[in-house]
RNA sequence: GGGCCUAUGGCGGAAUUGGUAGACGCGAUAGACUUAGGAUCUAUUGGGCAUCCCCCGUGCAGGUUCAAGUCCUGUUGGGCCCACCA
C-alpha cells in the first residue's frame, strides 16, 4: 500500500484519543519525573502559524523520548485568552470577547492535535476560566497583603479624542499613533506591583540557568543592577540638600554643576524669584513629553537653571543647580552631579550653556568628553590614581565626613499592574466610603467579570467596568459599603504562573498542592519565542519567588532550562506577513503533505533556534524521505532477519548515539541526517536486522509519529511505541579494528591511512610511507612529527 | 551610542570543539526503468585547471600554531534587544 498520509493521521489520532495515551498522572513519584512545556499560545483569530509547530514539535520529540526513557512526563497545553486584540476585534465586530476567544481555542485545538502532539489534554485550562483566574486574583490578593500591590498617581499617555489610555507604543511624536490625535500626559490612578523589591533576587537568580546566553543579558540589561555612590549636596543658604547617584565617584572634582530632573520635588521648592516663571514652564513641557517624545527627539540637551548654588561636599566649592529633562525622574536619586570634562551629556550641556569644565583626568576634552581610565589630575587626594583608586580614596573621604555611601541602583521599575479594559482579570479589590482599598476577601474569589453588552473604553479615560451593573459595582467590605475596582490586570498576569497550575488544575482548594507543586517544579525544558526574553519571563520568576516566600512551593525559578525556537520566514527571507504575501497556512500543509512531514521539514531545515525561511522544495524532500522510510518496511520485508548479519551494526549503533545526544542538545537536524544515513545504508544492505529497524522506527516515530505508529506497527504487530524502550547503543560496536586518520605533509593534508586502532607512531609512519600522493611530497629530510593517534599524521619536512 | 548573536557551495545547512571543509537535504547534470515521468533507482556535483594530478577556497585584513571555519586583534555587512540609566 502507497503511504497515505491522512488515513494514517485519522487512524492514530483516533488510537490517541481513545487510549490517553498521553495523559500524565502527576501523583505517580515512582518514575523520575519531567516537566516539558511550551509557551501556551495566544488563541488569535487568524488560526495557527507555520511557526507555532516548530516549538512544538521539538517539545513533542523530547516528551516523546522522555516517555520511553522510562520519565513520568508532564507535557501540557492550554491557553493564554485574556488580552487586548480579542478585546479590539470584539467591538470592531461586535461580538463578544469570551464567545470569539472560545471558538478560536477551539479552532486552535483542533489544529494543534492534527499535528501529532503529545499533550496531556487532561490538564488543559485557559486564563479566562473563572477556575483558573480566581487563583490570578488569588495571588493578587497575596501580594496586596505583603505590601507588594499599590496605587498610584502616575502619569500615563491619556488621549481625548479616542477616550482612553494608550500604551507608549501607541504614541508618537506626541500625538496617537492611529488618528493621530493629541496625546496628554496626565496622572491617573493605576495598580502597581512592588517588582523592584525582587530586584536583587532576580538578577542573582540568573546565574543558575540553564537559558540562552542572549536572554540572561537582556534579562539583566532590564534589571540593570549598577554599582555606585549616592553623594549628599547640600543647597547654599537653605537647610536643604539633595542626593546624587554616580558611577563615577572618582571624577567628584571635577563636578561643575548639579542637574534635577523635571520631576525633582526640590525643584519647585528651591528654584529662585527670578527663574520661578521660567523653570515651571519648563518642567510643564516637560512633563507633557510622552518617555517617547523625550527620548526620541534629537539629543539636544535642554535646561534652565534654577538660581540656587549647591555645595560639592569634597571641596567646598559652590557650583549652579539646573533643571534638566536628560536627567531622568525614575532612576536613581533624579538628580546628577554634572562632569562635563567625562561624561558626554554633561558635556554637551556645558558646553550649550557654558558652563566651566574642569579637567580631571588625563586626556583630550576639546572635542568631546574624556571617558576613558588615566591618571586624575586636579583631584587632590586621587591625583595621580587611575579610576579604581580614585573611587576608593573619594568614596572612603566621603563616606568619613557622612556625605556619601556605596549605593547599588537597579533600572527595573515597579510595574504598572491596571489596564483600563475589559477584558481581563478584575482586580480584586474594593474601595469603601473612607477610601480605603480592600482586598476582597479569598472566600469571595473569583470576582467573576461581568458580561457587559457595552465593554467600550468610558468616554472620560475611566475603564469599561465603570460602566458594568450596580449589582456588579457595589459591594460590601466587612459590612461597610464598598465599590468595586474597575481597572483589570494585563494579560502578563495569567501567563505568570500557568505553568504551575498544570500540575493539579482542578484543585478547588488552592492554586495547587504544595507536594505536586514541589515534585514537578522547576520547569525541566520550557521553549517558546525570544520575544519573551524580559517581559514573560521576568513576570514569571517574580511570580514564582514571591510564591516560594509565602510559602506556597519549594522551587525558587520556575524554568530550569529555557530555549528558543527562531523564526520561520517566509520563501523570500521575510518575516511572513499578509502584506507580503508569503504567508504559509499549517492546514493546507496537513493535509496536502500531512502532519509529519511539515513536523520533520521544519526540525530538519536548520538549527532549532535559528530562523529559517520556507521552503516547499525542502518540504518536498522531507515528505520524500518519509516515504522513503515508509517503502523499506513496505517493500522490502524479504531482506527483514531475525539473525544479526552485523551488516548495519556500526550504522545503526553510532544512528542511536548520535540521535540520543542529539535530541538532548536539541539539535534535531543533525538527528534526521543521521537517519537519513542510516536509511541509505539499509537500502544498500543485504539483510536488514529487524531490531535495527524497530529501533530506528522508535526514534523516527518522535519527529514523525503518525507514520511512525504506523511502522512500528507493521513491523511489530504492537499499537503504540510510546511506552517502548529508548533504544540503546553498544560501544563496542562503534570501535573499529582500524581508524583512518589524516596524512599531511608540512601541515597539509594530502592523503588519508587507514591504521590498526592503537597504531605506534612509527607504523604510522610507514604507512605513511607507502603513500604515492604524499611521498611525493615528501622533498628535503624530516624536521618533526606530529602524530595524534586516531586523528592526524603531520610531517614537517623542509 | 551600548549589549548580544551571526557570516561556510547555486540554496538550507554539517564539521567529533584546533586535526582531510562542505555530512545530510534541496537544486542541477548524465544514465537506467517506463507508453510517459514532475515517481523510483544509479552516478557526478565548491571554484580553477594541464580533470582523479595540482592550485585556490569558510565576509575582509592581520596574528598565534606543526595544523585555524574553529583561538586572538582589528574591520565590514546582516539580525535582535536596550537606548540620555549618570
């Protein structure tokens, strides 16, 4: 029979379903466990991407060989649905969010089983079941507890015209980015998590992971763990002084002026009679950039000073304080001492405003700032040191007179928790008559989201669920009425802690018991898109360390071993995108060339993590291959024997090395051109051993399944190779009696000997000798010989 | 501006971590089978050339080494992230 590819498909899938076959009983500790896991998806309208099975599928082959490794394995799906774009499609559409996010898990589901996955639909659960989200509100509630959740007043992208709250992506130049219409920057109350108190944890948690290095970097970029001094400037003829932060305490004499950022409360108390007008217009435009418009505009360094005098606490000398919007409000103290001899933004500044440089290291400053390490000058006690010194004297010097001390600064900020939308996790909380927020109670949870004909952003920036029912609305705290919050979380807030859930995602009593929680986490290989190098997954371990503090779980970083899947691009080298017109649709894959071969062409185009274009020649050649393998079984069951000929023996036992190792390091490729030597080897044999080919089937069988339940079938008379050994290697079937190694000649390799394993340098050398190729070569006397046993003969002749 | 990654045939990519560069696949060429082949099988396939001999070849320029795609220095192009972080 002709390999048919969709009756195979529909025969196994219907033995997957009806055996379940895949499901996990995580109370089961007898067998090693391992935790698998893909980043769940967003169930967007358009259906599956060519790109979601790449991950998958190299999830599913780890799970696959895991199972046959004798691991209990966990290996879940479910969906991240709560989010903005259903929210947009919904009033664009006029549906509702829930019944349009439903059917797309439902279209998603079915796509993603036709791909031959293992999952363990059991543990299926999407954020927006009030089941799950009650336990997202749950851990809210923990962390409004532990001072960890607060509010607010913080200046936000607010735009009149669309009535409502734009993220900074949203707003360019000022004005939002769709319609273009003015955008303000005004306060508004908003939920914030205490992410910052995790600062130090989370960048020192880094150093344990198993994750790519380029993720570890941006992780800590984000943090931005600095080490410096924060210095004491005291303002002349006030009781007022003000905090700098610096990195580079060494250049303290050579602090010209002090800037305040925009936001500084001192400005506003400090600044002069004269400059008064002046400085507040310019801290209201200020403050009327959006971070963007500040930021992206030309560099020019703006500035008022503010007609006070500061204090350098080293030297005494009495130096101008500016207002400055380069000084940045959000980090460190929002106030710098300014060096422009060695540091470029000083420098232009001074320069602008001319201001004194004064010069204290060695170096040229009459183009630019010297920022590089030389001997200070002008610097009393550190002259004459380089940079480590110097900070060494002036920070000891400061830290003496109680002016100064060793400070560590971090980027990260605390997050902004509330969006003004529907679609979401209320928040839950309650505010009575007094003001006061309340968490609502734990046995009151869910706060279940109100179904909401009008879910539209209110007029005057206020959130949709200001406008849900009275009943919805009022509420009562602990007799007292109250008033529901009617901001709802970001999606970020159930994507932070599923991976925890599966474990038990039916418990009704607790996000999930502490003793499964702590059998079968750290995650053992989590694999998803680099587009989650910071966000996701920084959510993710504060979530998981705060959930370790209050007790609920052992493990400390929730993903032991991440990695991530490149990209698949369209034919022409693109991104696919519908404008472009290289979109490929999984489905018609299925079912034109079947499941497993756009599984196997895409581990088989390149590295896992690499991107990738598309294809079809490539996918041609994958489904050529599968029917390659699918015809030896077929066709060629004559040269089958249940006698070892040894024919295959060194082909098929370095096959199960290598696909071994290679499945464990992810490097799938590598794996299917193995296979795919060993198959030419097979073809050309005389006798197959059948053992080899059930092994080989085995391993197959994790890239293709669907044909490879098939084979394994066929050859075995069994249903079902998931729970079949992971087939194994004899190294003394690899060992050759003879190796053959390179024969160079002055460095350059000019034939090859084949040699007894273990053969003595001078019988190498007689080979070698019998060589025409490099006897030929071989001009002037032997200076020296380089010889490593197995890998290389170099003779230097001269 | 800073950080990280990357560069190998016509194409996707291998290379035991310093040891004959180009595994495997795609594409191409020739042949076999066939009514037919866009199926299958066999052979060849980095470039040059005096064609199985030799020379040149891993973005570019240097260096270390008996030996470099691999290590070091500099440089150019591509990708991603952060971006006035004091």
């Amino acid at each position: 029979m002709p390999y048919d590819h969709q009756a195979i498909e529909r025969k196994w899938r219907q033995f997957y379903e009806d055996n379940k076959t895949f499901e996990c009983d995580t109370r089961d500790f007898s067998k090693p466990k391992y935790y698998v896991l893909d980043m769940f998806p967003y169930p967007s309208g358009q259906g599956l991407h060519v790109g979601h099975p790449e991950g998958y599928t190299a999830t599913d082959i780890v799970a696959r060989k895991k199972r046959m490794e004798g691991y209990n394995v966990l290996h879940p799906m479910g969906w991240d649905a709560f989010g903005l774009p259903a929210e947009q499609f919904a009033i664009k559409n006029n549906v509702h969010p829930e019944e349009f996010t439903r059917k797309n898990i439902a279209h998603f589901k079915e796509q993603i089983k036709a791909l031959g996955l293992s999952y363990d639909w059991s543990k299926e659960f999407a954020t927006i079941d009030e089941d799950y989200y009650r336990w997202t509100q749950w851990i809210f509630v923990k962390m409004f507890e532990n001072d960890l959740a607060y509010v607010s007043d913080i200046p936000v992208n607010y735009c009149e015209e669309l009535g409502t709250v734009l993220a900074n992506e949203e707003v360019v130049d000022g004005k939002s980015e769709r319609g273009g219409y003015p955008v303000k920057r005004i306060p508004m109350r908003q939920w914030i998590l205490k992410i910052t108190a995790y600062a130090k944890q989370l960048e020192e948690g880094l150093k344990d992971l198993d994750w790519p290095k380029s993720t570890i970097e941006m992780q800590k970029n984000w943090i931005g763990e600095s080490h410096g001094v924060e210095i004491d400037f005291a303002v002349k003829g006030t009781k007022e002084s003000f905090q700098v932060y610096t990195t580079r305490v060494d250049t303290l004499y050579g602090c010209t002026y002090c800037c305040l950022a925009p936001e500084h409360p001192l400005v506003k108390k400090l600044v002069s009679p004269s400059q008064r007008e002046a400085v507040l217009k310019y801290v209201e435009e200020a403050s009327r950039k959006s971070d963007l418009a500040r930021t992206s505009l030309e560099k020019e360094k703006t500035g008022v000073a503010l007609g006070v005098t500061a204090i350098n606490p080293i030297n005494g000398r009495e130096i101008p304080i500016y207002v400055a919007d380069y000084v940045l409000g959000a980090y460190g103290s929002g106030a710098v001492m300014a060096v422009p001899a060695h540091d470029e933004r000083d420098y232009a500044f001074a320069r602008k405003h001319d201001l004194p440089i004064i010069q204290v290291l060695e170096g040229d400053i009459s183009e630019n700032a010297f920022t590089g390490d030389a001997k200070h000058i002008n610097s009393d006690l550190a002259d004459g040191l380089d940079i480590a010194g110097a900070k060494a004297v002036i920070t000891k010097k400061l830290v003496e007179l109680g002016k100064g001390r060793e400070k560590v600064n971090y980027k990260l900020r605390d997050w902004v928790f509330s969006r003004q939308r529907y679609w979401g996790e209320p928040i839950p909380v309650a505010q009575t008559e007094d003001g006061k927020e309340h968490a609502v109670p734990v046995k009151d949870l869910p706060v279940v989201l109100p179904k909401m004909e009008d879910y539209r952003p209110a007029k005057d920036g206020k959130p949709p669920l200001s406008k849900a029912p009275k009943a919805w609305l009022e509420t009562t705290y602990e007799g007292q009425k109250a008033v529901r919050e009617t901001n709802t979380m970001p999606q970020w807030a159930g994507s932070s802690w599923y991976f925890l859930r599966y474990v038990d995602p039916h418990n009704q009593n607790v996000l999930a018991d502490k003793e499964l929680l702590d059998h079968w986490l750290p995650v053992d290989l989590y694999i998803g898109g680099q587009e989650h190098a910071v966000l996701h997954l920084l959510y993710a371990r504060f979530y998981t360390r705060f959930l370790h503090d209050i007790g609920v779980l052992e493990a400390k970083e929730p993903f032991k071993r991440l990695y991530h899947q490149g990209m698949i691009l369209g034919a022409n080298g693109e991104k696919m995108s519908k404008s472009r017109g290289n979109v490929v649709n999984p489905d018609d894959i299925v079912r034109d060339f079947g499941a497993d071969s756009l599984r196997l062409f895409e581990m088989f185009a390149g590295p896992l993590n690499e991107s990738k274009p598309w294809s079809t020649s490539g996918l041609t050649g994958s489904r050529r291959f599968i029917e390659r393998v699918y015809r030896l079984v077929e066709d060629f069951s004559d040269k089958f024997s249940d006698q070892n000929s040894g024919e295959l023996d060194t082909s098929y036992h370095s096959l199960v090395k290598k696909v071994s190792a290679d499945f464990e390091a992810l490097s799938f490729n590598t794996a299917i051109a193995q296979m795919m030597v060993f198959i030419n080897d097979a073809y050309k044999a005389k006798t197959i051993y059948r053992p080899y080919l059930e092994g080989f089937v085995k391993m197959f069988g994790c890239i293709c399944p669907f044909v490879g339940e098939e084979l394994f079938e066929k050859l075995t008379g069994k249903k079902g190779f998931d729970y079949e050994p992971w087939p194994t290697y004899d190294e003394s079937k690899l060992k050759k009696d003879e190796v053959t190694i390179a024969l160079a000649i002055n460095g350059k390799g000019r034939d090859t000997l084949t040699l007894p394993v273990g053969a003595s340098q001078e019988e190498a050398i007689e080979a070698a000798k019998k060589s025409e190729k490099a006897m030929k070569h071989m001009v002037g006397t032997i200076r020296k010989v380089i010889y490593v046993p197995g890998k290389i003969l170099n003779i230097i002749v001269s």
